[in-house]
C-alpha cells in the first residue's frame, strides 16, 4: 500500500482514540457538573427551614421559580402589539 495512505490511516486510528478518550472525559464532567448542581441545590433546600410537606406544596403551587430574576422577557413582536392600539 502507498506509504501516504498508510500514514493517514495511522492518523485516522490515533485520532478515533484521542476522540474517545476526549467524548470520556466530557461525560464524566458533565457527570461531575450534574453532581455538583445537585448538592448545591440540596444545600439551598436545607438552609430554607421548611418542612418537605411544605416544600412539596410550595413547588406544586408553582411558589418556586424557573432560576429567572425579574419580569420576563417580551419577544419584538411582543412589545409592538402590547404599544400599538387595535385598529377597527
């Protein structure tokens, strides 16, 4: 076989490791992130004082929030309907 077409597969190979190895390591950080999230989140809940009866009856009411501070956005088209008055 051609000794460049050699070398290119040789680098192919390498590559397909490097990129499994790599597509591993994303995982397991993102694993570690999800783990991280949690315990903070965990930490948050304890420190409210509540009782899990009552957590649960605030989070099915809707008393707990997306993670958004303040109003919500309006999308352009939002904002030049709520400006302009109906027309008849």
């Amino acid at each position: 076989m051609n000794p460049k077409i050699e070398r290119v597969n040789k680098d192919i190979e390498k590559t397909k490791v490097k990129l499994t190895e790599q597509q591993t390591r994303l995982r397991e950080l993102e694993k570690q992130k999800t783990e991280l999230e949690n315990m903070e989140i965990v930490d948050v809940v304890r420190g409210m004082d509540i009782s899990l009866a009552d957590l649960a009856a605030l989070l099915k009411t809707g008393g707990a929030t997306s993670g958004q501070v303040g109003p919500k956005s309006t999308t352009p088209t939002e904002i030049e309907t709520e400006d302009t008055p109906d027309e008849e």
